[in-house]
C-alpha cells in the first residue's frame, strides 16, 4: 500500500509510546510520502482556487495528530487511519467557516462515488456529510472508518482493507452498507 518500511514506522509508533521524544521528529519525514498521498487523493477532488492545498493539508493533519496529547496509535496501519480522519475534520472545519461567511442554500443529494467536493462551492455539502457520519457511528463505526478512507483519504478498496484489518469483501459490504444509509440520510435531510 505504502512506500515507507512498515517495520520502521511501527519502531517509531512504538518508541513514541515508551516515552521517546524524538521518535515524532523521525517519524514525520518517514511518513510524509504517505501523508502527501492521502491528502492529494482528497484535494484532487477540489478546484484549483481552493485556499488548502496538498502541503496545507498534511501540515495541518499532522499538527492535530501531535497536539499536546499521548498519542495511542497502535501501529502504522491505525497512524495513516487516524490521520485520515484528522484530514476529514480539517476539511469539515474549512467547510464549516466558508459555510458561515456564506449563510444559505439548500443541500443537495451527493453521491459518495462520483462527489467533486470543492470546498467553496460545496461546503454545505461536506457539512452534511460529516453530521451524517456521526449518526452513522451511533450504529457503526468501522463503516465511518471506511467512508473515511474510501471518500475523505481517496483510499482504494486494497489500501482500505489493509488499513482496517479487514478483507477486501468486507470493506466491499460496508462501502454498500454505509452508502446507503449515508444517502439515505442526505435524501432526508435535503427534503
């Protein structure tokens, strides 16, 4: 999936929870590749104009995974999924300050598979995402893992099964699964 040497990444996940300081400053350029992938597979959906770009992105990401607290990542695998979902809150938060300059309009139905999220223009949209997957927690959290990093970290169905642990038809089933109730839930929302 990734370029980096697991071995290594997990070292240093490891090293960093037995209290060693400077595994952060050694693992940032380790997983940086990775990082630039994840965030240039969800800003490609965006239009040129948009005020985050790929650097921004990975730089803020990597900010919230180390500010200030323990981190508790178990090994490189759950490192890149949390970082997916650290990616997914900086871009609902962007869309959430574009959203209140702009004040209106009516969300429309967004498909999962075929979404060209900007930023600019649809931030109402990624809003709604982002409520919908919190009800979709409430009954399942592996499929928000998986809208995570199939939708907001551009993850294919390989990567997304490495990443969760799970097979490739499993990852498959709840791609289905969570689409529906995530359409579902936007239908309802947009009426």
């Amino acid at each position: 999936m990734f370029a980096s040497d697991r071995g290594e990444v997990t070292a240093l996940l490891v090293a960093l929870r037995q209290g060693d300081g400077s595994a952060l400053d050694r693992l940032f350029p380790v997983v940086y590749d990775e990082l630039r992938l994840l965030a240039h597979r969800q800003l490609r959906r965006h239009r040129p104009g948009d005020t985050l770009n790929t650097t921004a992105l990975v730089h803020e990401a990597y900010l919230k995974l180390t500010d200030g607290e323990e981190p508790g990542w178990n090994d490189r695998n759950h490192f890149f999924a949390v970082a997916a979902t650290a990616m997914r809150h900086i871009l609902v938060d962007a869309a959430r300050r574009r959203s209140a300059t702009k004040r209106g309009g009516g969300v429309a139905a967004l498909s999962l598979d075929e979404a060209r999220v900007g930023l600019a223009a649809r931030s109402a949209e990624v809003i709604a995402v982002d409520q919908a997957l919190h009800s979709l927690g409430r009954f399942d959290d592996r499929l928000v893992r998986t809208v995570e990093l199939r939708f907001f970290a551009g993850m294919s169905v390989e990567e997304t099964a490495e990443v969760l642990e799970v097979s490739e038809r499993t990852v498959k089933r709840d791609w289905r699964k969570a689409r529906a109730f995530l359409y579902r839930t936007l239908a309802e929302g947009a009426a």
